[in-house]
C-alpha cells in the first residue's frame, strides 16, 4: 500500500471512530452531549462531554436526576429544539420551597441536601411551588448563573418543565479522588 492509500485508510478510521462512538451509544440507549455552559458547575464543567441513558419518552423521575431536557418554548426564545442540562429537585406534586431558616431548599417540609452545590446559597429567590402533575422543577448546580426553572416562575407553567420533554439522564461524572 502506498502513502496516500495508507493515510485514506488512516483517516477512514479516525471518522469512522468518531462517528462509530455515537453509534454505538444509540444502539445502547445512550447518547453524548457537549456542556456549552456553567450552570452545572462544578458536577460538570463547561466543555465536558456527558452520556445520558435515553429516556424515549419513558421517564420516572427521581429528586437528584441531573437531566437533559428540551426547554420549553418560552424559555429558549420559541427554539423548540434546544436542549438544556439541569438537576430534578421536584418531582410531580412536591412542595419546593426555598428557603429554610439554615438558606436549604424545603421539599414537603424537609431540607434538602445539595453537597453538589457550586456555593453555599441554594438560591438567592425565594419561592413556593407546588409541582404540578406530569412536570418537574429543575436547577443548576451553580446558582448564581443558571437560568432554570427560578427564572420562569410568570410562565403559564410556573417555571415546570414536562416529563415528556426529558430526553435522558446523564451518568454524572465521579470527582472524587
């Protein structure tokens, strides 16, 4: 084989790798996704890569999940199609309220845990919300920058997203050691 038969093969396999990857994670239920933004820091930084078990519109949702989700239209400028990153912190019919007199957010009347959390404040705006049915109520790690569902608190839906727009949950990466 010559040189430029060998770096075709050479560059063959490299796109057929980089491809196959994806390819390979559909076949398995899962799929990668690119971070663009902070608002999950520090659970994952910007420009890390995450795998998410895709939900195919079967979802039961659990207080923690860090999901990836399409936005609803009024939080993405109409884009239907924009896929955003956040954690579940209330499931369907939960009472979220923050804060406690510690600055915890309150789930039905318990405190909830958040080592995650990028700062000490789960949040700088207070709120009471109960969680309709079928939706959920999402927030980034990192409070002070994440647009989620604190900043839609006028819309129709109470700053919920649906269920059904879940598109998977991600395999959080392990920081520790």
């Amino acid at each position: 084989m010559n040189s430029r038969g060998l770096s075709a093969l050479i560059v063959g396999l490299i796109t057929f790798s980089a491809t196959g990857c994806g390819v390979a994670y559909r076949l398995t239920g899962r799929e990668a996704f690119d971070i663009p933004g902070i608002s999950m820091e520090p659970t994952i930084k910007k420009g890390e890569r995450v795998v998410a078990h895709l939900t195919d519109g079967d979802y039961a949702p659990h207080e923690g999940d860090v999901i990836v989700y399409k936005a609803p239209p009024s939080w993405s400028n109409g884009n239907q199609s924009a896929l955003r990153i956040s954690r579940v912190i209330g499931t369907p019919e939960v009472d979220v309220r923050c804060c406690d007199d510690a600055g915890h957010l309150d789930l039905d009347g318990k405190p909830l845990s958040e080592p995650y959390l990028a700062t000490r404040a789960a949040s700088a705006v207070d709120f009471d919300v109960v969680v309709p049915p079928g939706r959920l109520w999402v927030m980034g790690d990192s409070r002070d920058v994440s647009m989620d569902s604190r900043a839609h608190l006028a819309d129709s839906d109470k700053g919920t997203i649906s269920v059904a727009d879940v598109v998977g949950v991600v395999d959080v990466p392990d920081r520790a050691g």
